[in-house]
C-alpha cells in the first residue's frame, strides 16, 4: 500500500483537483462494472488507496467473476496482471491495488493534459 500511496501523493502534489478526479473515476468505473453502491470518499491519498484496496477485496472474496469486466473497464494491461505474486493474497491486493490506481491516474492526467 505504501507504493501506491508514494506514487500518488508524488503525482498529486501540485494538484488537488486532479485528486478530486481521480476520485470521481475511480467512483465511476468501480460502480459501473460492479453494480453496486459503491463511493469512494477518500480525503488523503492513503485513505483513498485503503478504501480501494478494500473493496477489491471484498469483490474478489464475495464476486470473483466481477474482477475481470473490472479491470477491462479500467484499462489494467493483462500482461501486468499476470506478473502480479499471487504468493498470498495481502500481497496480490496491494500490487492490483497499484495498478488500478495507477492507471486510473494516468486515464485523468491525460485527458486534462489534452484539454
């Protein structure tokens, strides 16, 4: 968690309304392949990476089969996905976790840098 919470807070540093963004993306995506209810209210980065980690966890314990329109919907490169330890699961969840953050951040850097 501490490396995506560092690769945010570094992204971000000049930018809160980026982080406001991210947010809402992450908001969006996550409810549109889930289904669910699902808010991020995140006010730091850390507490946003928790609540995102968290909730992957809670997809992948209680519905496995909605992980994978997850990440088509937010663009996670396979490949990456494949490389990712699957040695335990805390590890898993802090790598997928950095993942979806990351590409999450760059779908909203690129869009305001093309705006």
């Amino acid at each position: 968690m501490n490396d995506t919470v560092s690769f945010l807070t570094n992204q971000l540093s000049d930018n809160n309304l980026l982080f406001q963004f991210l947010v809402e993306q992450l908001t969006k995506d996550f409810r549109y392949s889930i289904g669910d209810d699902i808010e991020f209210t995140g006010q730091t980065t850390a507490e946003l990476v928790e609540e995102v980690q968290k909730e992957l966890d809670r997809i992948i314990s209680y519905s496995p089969s909605k992980i994978s329109p997850l990440l088509y919907r937010i663009d996670v490169a396979e490949q990456d996905i494949i490389l990712l330890n699957q040695s335990d699961i805390s590890t898993y969840l802090e790598q997928l976790t950095y993942l979806v953050v990351k590409r999450e951040f760059q779908k909203i850097y690129f869009r305001k840098q093309l705006k």
